[in-house]
C-alpha cells in the first residue's frame, strides 16, 4: 500500500464551499468508479477554511500518469473536473494547469 497526501485550495466564498460539500456527500458513481478502477483504497478530503488536504491510500501498482491517461479518457471525469473547477483554486505555488498538488511528509511517528 502506498499513502499519499495533497493539496489544494477552494475559491472563498461560502456560498460555492457550501456546494463543493454538497457535491462530495453524493459524487457521481462514475466518479467513485474511475477512483477505485485506478488503484485507490481509500480517499479522503478534509476541508479548513478554503483550504483542502486529500489523503489516498493505493494499492503498489497505483500510477498518477495511468490515473491521468485513463480521466482524459472518460467524459464523464472530465464533466465532473470542469464543474469541480468553479469551485476550486490552483494553490499559489501551482504550476499553469495544476490543480491538486503533492504534498511532502516531513514527519512521522517512530515505530516503536
């Protein structure tokens, strides 16, 4: 199993957070789909203020770029991450184009 851990910002506005959260207590199940067909356990977003953090754990093979290739394959992925862009901001450090940002881990418990 592989963890990852990533950001990304929502536009400050209540009213659009608001329905950014309504959105996610009923994501499309094509959406869930393409999550699981690509090598994701589990995911979870976690909102503080406009900022969002997302953890995902993945199975070994999981592939950002086979993630990537197979969501510009699917219509339905890429509806889905137009819509979520009305709601969402590049953080300040994101490249052109860059949405949800790969965080470093800079610390962890030691094993006892």
């Amino acid at each position: 199993m592989k963890k990852f851990c990533l950001a990304l910002d929502l536009k400050d506005d209540t009213q659009l957070i608001n329905e950014y959260e309504a959105y996610h207590k009923a994501v499309w199940p094509e959406i869930l789909n393409s999550i699981t067909d690509s090598g994701i356990t589990n995911m979870e977003i976690y909102r503080t203020a406009n900022r969002l953090f997302m953890i995902m754990e993945t199975t070994d093979d999981f592939s950002f770029e086979a993630k990537s290739k197979a969501d510009a394959d699917n219509a339905k992925v890429q509806e889905w991450e137009q819509l979520m862009w009305k709601y969402q901001q590049a953080l300040p450090t994101a490249k052109e184009g860059e949405k949800w940002m790969l965080m470093k881990k800079i610390f962890e418990t030691p094993s006892p």
